[in-house]
C-alpha cells in the first residue's frame, strides 16, 4: 500500500464490531466468567468510541428482562443476541449454540443494514464467531485470546482445558488475520504451543481507567469500609478459582498470623452458598486463620479504588495469568503489589519499588515479601504519587493508540489481499 492511499485509509473512523459470547462485558466482576476480560472489552470499546469510531458489541443474552441493546458511552452498543436457553451456560454448553449466535447477529445486522469493516474478538468462542464473519463478510479478523487452553494446561493447576477448546484455538491461531497478545511471553506461547506467526501477532498490554483507578485518602478509605485506621490489611481481588492460587496465599497467611496480625481482606466470588466459597472458608478454620480472613464478597468496580488506597498491599498470587489487570489498578491508587512471576508482572512491576515478582513461590518466601511489604507501609503516603506515576504509560489512551494501529495492519493486510490458512468454516 503507498503512503497516499495508507495516510487516508488511517484518517477513516471505523466501524467495528467486538465479540464476546460467553460474557457479558457489563457483568458482575468477581463471578465465575466475569474478570478482566470483561474491563478490556468494555474500557477499550468506550476509548475507541470517544475518537469517533462506532463500535457493536455482541454477547449472549444472559437475562430476558435484559434489553436487546444497551448504550455504554458515545458511539458504543452492548447487544444482546439469543443462542441457546436463557441464565447461566457454561462454555462447553454455548459452543453447539454458536450457529444460532451467527444467525442472530446476521438478521441483527441485515435488519439495520450495517457494514462493518473489521471485527474484534476475544475469547476462543468468541473467535469462532469472529472466523464467520471474517468469511462471510470479507473483513479483516483480529482475535485477542485471553487466556490459552494449552498454557493453562501445561500449569497442572484445576480442571483440565478440554480438547475441543485446544484443537478451536490452534485451528483460529492459523486462520485469524492478526493475533492480538497482552504480553511477548504470551506471543511466545502462541508460536510455541499453537504454531502462529510470528508477523501476524501484535503485543499490546491490558490498560487501566485512570479516571477511575487514582488514589482515596487511606483514613477516608478505611472509615468508608469499616476498617481499622492502624490495621495492616493485604488485599486479593479476583475469581475463586484454582488457577488464582487463594491456596498459596492461604498457606502465606499462617506464617504472617503472628507477625502484627495482618488482615487479608478477600474480594470476589458468587456467593457464601457456593462450594468454592465452601471450601475456601474451611480451609481458613483448618489453618487457625478464620480470625484474620474477612470475605467482602462482590465488589462493584466503582468502589474498587477505596480498597486498593486503604490497603497496604496487593497480592496477585495466580498460578497463571494472562496480563493480571488488578495489579495495574492497585498500583494506579497508589499501592504496591506482590505477585507470582505471571503475566505481565515483570512488565508493570518496578522491582522492589512499587512491588516485587516472587520467583519463589512457596508460601513461606510469599509471606516473607508480604511481610516486607507491610513493614514499609507507613511510607505509602510518601509513595503513592510515585507508585502511580509508574503506570501512567497504561492508561487508555496509550493503550487504544496500540490496538488501532494493529487495527491499521489488520486492514493494510486485507486491503492487499492477504488470506489467511484457508480452512473450513468453523460455523
């Protein structure tokens, strides 16, 4: 493509349509589908809507009472297609529904004579949708995976990914215009493990929502919780699943039990009638910790910042993530983190200084950073403004500038007649 013809092909706004099936980007953060994912798509679809680009989002209707479409901010739509029976449906349920999403989202869009000029997917499912509409509409395909079956696989950590997931998401890896990786190790991973190209992947981090991750007065924090004003308070923010690690940092609670009685404070979760929740409470009575554990339950996103700024500490103890968007917005309030070496960890961390990447991790070495951590907390107030300023690079702004340019290469590379693998229509 010439200089001419690309300069006005990059002055065009879009109109894009996202994909996530299997989650509602407006559902309850903290339950069993619903994490950070779900932040990405609805942050970036709002940032690209602000300069003039119209995105459609389209996910599954969960709830009847729900409306077909709802308006998230300028130029943004969440539309709710049919496919399959209403409520709750576990991923392997919705994938024989994924035709009966196709055809939704075509009378959808014959029925308000929509053209879209590029399609933005996330999650496997969700890709296969993507593949679709990437054949039959002739449009570029760009697919952010999230997590990878194989890699979550290869933990040993949980329920095992099944095969149907793997084999869809090495097949996608083949035939999607452009891959989208929230960090290099996982470009890394999709080369290794699914045989992608390595010119067809962009890497562009997760972003955080400075407006609405910045620092709270610590006091006005703890006053607004109910939380002690001299406590020492750790924080876990996230789903309770296997793959998090509340496990290891369980076990790292009874080493620091008698060492200033620190309190973990636990957001997340569906709920004290399920059996994760179940089990994660016995655990903290076999262990002697019930005293020092407090479960806040599901938080909204908005209040999110007053426990981050009335916490001494994050912990991000997974065993895997793909990028790990909590310890962006801790440490835009100001507040350190301590992590397993996942994701994007090493990338937002500054070593020693607004956290610490465990390469150990045991639940002693766990405790003792925690522990090292709490010690210099009565510095936060000195620190906060410079743990903030060390993520101000992921803000938004800097992050949809990436995606649209990978946005740029996707449709260059369409626009110049690149063709993907072929293979067979998934749907």
């Amino acid at each position: 493509m010439n200089a001419s013809k690309n300069s006005a092909l990059e002055a065009k706004t879009l109109h894009l349509a996202m994909f996530s099936v299997h989650s509602c980007p407006v559902g309850e953060l903290g339950t069993k589908d619903t994490g950070g994912m779900n932040v990405y798509i609805r942050e970036l679809a709002c940032e690209l809507g602000k300069r003039g680009h119209r995105v459609d989002i389209f996910t599954r209707l969960h709830d009847p009472n729900d409306s077909q479409i709802i308006v998230l901010g300028k130029n943004v739509r969440l539309i709710h297609l049919r496919a399959g029976y209403n409520g709750y449906m576990s991923k392997l349920a919705i994938y024989p529904h994924l035709p009966d999403f196709s055809r939704a989202l075509e009378n959808f869009r014959k029925k308000e004579g929509l053209h879209y000029d590029l399609v933005h997917s996330h999650y496997w499912l969700s890709g296969q949708i993507g593949k679709w509409a990437q054949d039959s509409w002739n449009v570029p395909h760009i697919l952010m995976f999230h997590t990878l079956g194989a890699v979550k696989n290869a933990t040993g950590v949980g329920e095992k990914e099944p095969v149907i997931r793997i084999t869809f998401e090495k097949q996608l890896a083949k035939t999607t215009g452009r891959l989208i990786a929230a960090t290099e190790q996982e470009k890394v991973e999709l080369i290794r493990y699914y045989k992608a190209l390595p010119e067809r992947i962009g890497v562009v981090p997760c972003g955080v929502n400075l407006a609405l991750f910045r620092p709270v007065d610590r006091v006005k924090a703890r006053q607004e919780l109910g939380l002690g004003r001299d406590e020492k308070i750790i924080l876990y923010v996230g789903r309770f699943t296997p793959l998090k690690g509340i496990d290891r940092l369980l076990k790292s609670m009874t080493f620091l039990r008698n060492n200033g009685r620190p309190r973990l404070v636990i957001i997340g979760g569906d709920g004290q009638d399920t059996p994760e929740f179940k089990k994660m409470q016995k655990t903290t009575w076999d262990f002697g910790i019930n005293d020092i554990i407090h479960f806040a339950g599901r938080v909204e996103q908005k209040d999110l910042p007053f426990y981050y700024s009335a916490a001494d500490v994050l912990v991000v103890s997974s065993y895997h993530e793909s990028f790990g968007l909590v310890a962006l917005e801790a440490l835009a309030c100001g507040t350190p983190v301590v992590a397993t070496d996942v994701g994007g960890m090493k990338r937002i961390i500054d070593e020693g200084k607004t956290g610490v990447v465990i390469k150990n991790n045991a639940p002693y070495p766990f405790a003792r950073e925690i522990s090292r951590f709490l010690s210099m907390s009565c510095d936060k107030a000195a620190s906060t403004e410079s743990t903030r300023a060390s993520v101000l690079r992921f803000g938004w702004s800097n992050i949809a500038d990436a995606i649209i340019r990978e946005y740029w290469i996707a449709l260059k590379d369409h626009s110049d007649g690149f063709n993907p693998i072929s293979s067979h229509t998934i749907l």
